[in-house]
C-alpha cells in the first residue's frame, strides 16, 4: 500500500445543504505527515469526518488505507475505523469510563486481551503523563489531560493513521508540547502516518511535512 | 436512585408481560379441566320400548362414549305400597326402558339437535331429554370468562410490551453517546450495544424467575388451594422445566429482539 490517503476531486456537504468541499484531492504516502490549514469554517473538519466515515463525498473518490469508499459496507467501515486513531477536537472520551478504560477502547474493539489491554494502556499514559490519573473519570480531568488521555487512545492499537483534528487547540503550552512530541514519535518510532488538521503549524516541530492549504473548498498543496 | 427504578420499569413490565401469558394457560387448563367435568356429568336420557345396541347407536352417533341401561327398580320400589303386586308385575313388563348416554365431548347446541333428530330416527325410542339449556348455559359462561381473560391479557402485554420498549428507547438514549464514540472506532454493532442486551437480559431473567416462583408457590398456598375448592376447580401444577423454560426462553428472545430493534432504530450513527 504506496499510499495511505487517496481522494480525487471530494465534493462533501452536509445533508442537502451547500457542499463545504467542493474539489479536494490528495495523494499521501506512508509515514508521511501532513498538515491541512485553512481559516476557520473553511472545512477542516470536514475533510477528518470524510476520512473516518462520519460524512460522505457527494463526489470523487476516496481510498484510505486501502479500503475504498465506493459503496462501502458497516462492516469494511469498521474495519477501517479499526486502523485509524483519531482525535477529535472535542476529545470524545466516554464519561462513564475511567482513564484506563478509555484509552483501551481501541484495544477492546480490536479484540485484544485484558493483560494486552491494560498493558498498553499503561504504557501509554505514562508516555502522556498521566499515569496517576489512571483510575480517574473524564470530567475529573482539566481539558489538556483530557486531550492528552485522547491522544494515548489514538496511539493505543498503533494505528496506520492518525487523524487529529486541532489536538492543541485551547491547551496550555505544556500539553501540547507533550501533544506534538508523541504524534512526531508515532511517525519516527512506529512508522505511523499522521494527518493534522490545524491553525498554526508548530515552529519548532523539526520534521519533514507536506502542507495542504484549503480554502473555498478547495485543497491546495503548499510546497 | 433512577438506576434501580429505571431497572424496575423492565422487570415489572416483563413480570407482567410473563404473568399475562402464564395466566391464560392457566385459565385454558382450568377452562378444558371443568370441561371435562361438564362431560362426565351431562348425559342425554333415552327412553326406548326395545333394547338399544351401543355399537348400532356409535355408528350412527360417533361422539357417544358409553351407554348405560338406567334400572327402573326404584320407580317400581316407589309405586309398591300403592298397586297390587299383580299390576306392578304388569307394569314391569310394559314399562319402557331408560338408557343414560353419555358423550366424549361438549357438544354444541346445533350438535345436540342433530344427534336428538338421529336418536328420533330410530324407531324404538319415544322420548329423549338432552338438558341442552342447563349445559349450554355453564359452559357458555366459562367461554366467556376465557376469552375475557385473553382480552384482559393481550391489553396488559400489549401496554407492558410498550413500556419495555420505551424504557430500551430511554437506556438506548442515555447510552447514545458512548455507542457512538465507540461506533468511531470501530465496534460492531453487538458491541456497542453489549451493556444494553445485559441490563435488559438480566432484568429479564430475574423477571422470568420471579413469575415461575410465584406460579410453583401460588398453587400450593392453602388460601388458594381452599379458594380453588369451593370454586370446584383444579389448578394445574406448574412444570418448571416445560412451562418455566418456556417463559425464561420466550424472556430472552424478547429481550433480544427488543434491544436489536430499538437500538438498530435510535443508535445508527
């Protein structure tokens, strides 16, 4: 699989309203990262949701990790889904579930052991810092732990893709310092490729990246 | 607090759904019981100048169970004091004989009147008293009280049934969040809806396993037992590995397919 990422020419909307991407292509590699910048309401998300399955092109094709989106089944989407980590702007972290739990979410599903689970989860966290915070509940946390439990959650069953939508956004410089380290540690350690849809790209990030600007719809690649 | 009530409201919904069911078993057995009893104690009475034969009188009337030659020895003991022995003697011999007939089931009105038109058709026999009235009457009333209890059962399962799926809807809602999260990781649909399928399935096991106690216990209670006396009915004894198996099974499925349905509706994401 040469490429992880394959989209020609993305018309996404939601519902009947006025598509918010109108032609979005992009061809990315394996280990490759990649940021996607544009101003606010411009689609960023969009295109993340389109990525994992939450919305669908109206157009244009799409193949990630090579599972192709033309007539795709429940069960081929969650087994794509089951390849991807995924951080949400919103973290989505389950609130009835402790810390742990929920960062060995994509292992469960995965159908991993409880020993593997916990293990990994474990690991995790102390990676995130937040290995004390083991057994506390999501609301009990401030929002850059809560982040950060997201990002462990994402790297878990180490993923092909990571998806992050603004994983720094309103978090202290601390968090997301600790943010940007484990997503450029997914991509040098463990081959990960790593799709970041943001505002600013870090400064001080000190690795190769491919930039894709959108704006009116459309996706531009910056060189 | 709502937990534990939340929970209350599919155990008793599927106590009740059970209950309904297992009750119009009940009633069919106590029903068929004292039909029974109808049958062993109605009888058509024929009067007849010659010898009836029960195998001519089966061929023609096939319900006929048994025949049986009524002895006129007590109308005679009765008249004794008033004739001579000479005219009893005489009477003895000109005397009809009475026959009892009895029948393998309840029949109907319609039926009752055919088989008194056949027994007519036989030349020997002048009279015939089938008490159709008195036995129509007591059976129509248990009909009635059957069907009633059907009606009354099919109205409280249907409002139980109802409840259940309202309370899945609620859970199912409560719930959505976290379905759809793991949804976007990729679980499968039984997965997601693990926590639902358990609480709805315990419930209903514990529901299930409350109505087969209270139909083993009710019936051997001697408040019940001395009511069911004097109604002159039989409560039929429950058999917990057929009937008792039968409403833990039929919980389960219902469980099963409520969650499937109401989840598959609410929780697409």
């Amino acid at each position: 699989m040469e490429y992880v990422i394959k989209a020609s020419g993305l018309n996404i909307s939601y519902g009947r309203d006025e598509p918010i991407i109108t032609d979005a292509s992009m061809q990315i590699k394996a280990q490759e990262f990649v940021f996607i910048t544009g101003k606010s309401g411009s689609g960023k998300s969009t295109i993340i949701k389109s990525l994992y399955g939450e919305l669908f092109p109206n157009h244009g094709s799409l193949n990630v990790c090579g599972i192709d989106f033309k007539n795709i089944s429940s069960s081929k989407l969650n087994l794509l889904r089951r390849y991807l980590g995924v951080v949400f702007q919103d973290y989505k972290l389950i609130d009835e579930w402790t810390v742990e739990q929920n960062v060995m979410l994509p292992l469960i599903i995965g159908g991993f052991s409880k020993s593997v689970c916990v293990k990994q989860a474990h690991k995790l966290l102390k990676h995130v810092k937040l290995l004390h915070k083991i057994n506390k509940y999501p609301y009990e946390l401030s929002g850059g732990e809560q982040q950060r439990v997201a990002m462990a959650r994402a790297l878990a069953h180490n993923p092909v893709l990571i998806l992050a939508d603004e994983p720094t956004g309103n978090l202290d410089t601390y968090s997301s310092e600790v943010i940007w380290n484990l997503l450029k540690g997914a991509k040098e350690h463990l081959g990960t490729t790593v799709l970041v849809v943001t505002h600013n790209i870090p400064s001080t990030l000190g690795i190769d990246y491919k930039h894709y600007f959108l704006e009116g719809g459309v996706l531009h690649e910056v060189s | 607090m709502r937990s534990v009530s939340s929970h209350f409201s599919i155990m008793i919904s599927v106590f009740v759904l059970l209950f309904s069911f297992q009750f119009t078993n009940v009633i069919k057995s106590i029903v068929n019981d004292y039909a029974t009893k109808i049958v062993n104690d109605y009888a058509i009475v024929v009067v007849s100048s010659n010898e009836l034969k029960e195998d001519e009188l089966k061929k023609q009337i096939p319900e006929i169970e048994s025949i049986s030659e009524i002895s006129s020895k007590k109308i005679l003991d009765r008249l004794k004091n008033d004739m001579s022995s000479k005219n009893l003697a005489l009477l003895q011999v000109a005397l009809p004989k009475f026959y009892s007939l009895k029948l393998e089931s309840i029949p109907n009105k319609k039926r009752i009147e055919v088989i008194k038109q056949k027994l007519l058709g036989i030349t020997s026999i002048t009279r015939i008293e089938t008490f159709a009235k008195t036995h129509e009457k007591m059976f129509k009333m248990f009909l009635l009280l059957q069907s009633m209890v059907y009606i009354f059962a099919f109205f409280v399962a249907f409002v139980a049934v109802l409840l259940i799926f309202k309370q899945i809807r609620i859970w199912t809602y409560e719930h959505n969040r976290r379905m759809s999260i793991m949804t976007l990781f990729g679980a499968s649909f039984f997965m997601k809806s693990a926590m639902l399928y358990r609480m709805t399935l315990v419930d209903s096991l514990l529901s299930s396993i409350a109505v087969c106690a209270l139909y083993t216990i009710a019936p051997k209670l001697s408040i019940v037992q001395a009511y069911a006396a004097e109604l002159d009915i039989m409560l039929p004894e429950f058999n917990l590995l057929v009937e008792g198996g039968t409403l833990v099974g039929a919980s389960i499925a219902f469980a099963l397919i409520a969650v499937t349905i109401v989840s598959r509706k609410i929780g697409r994401v």
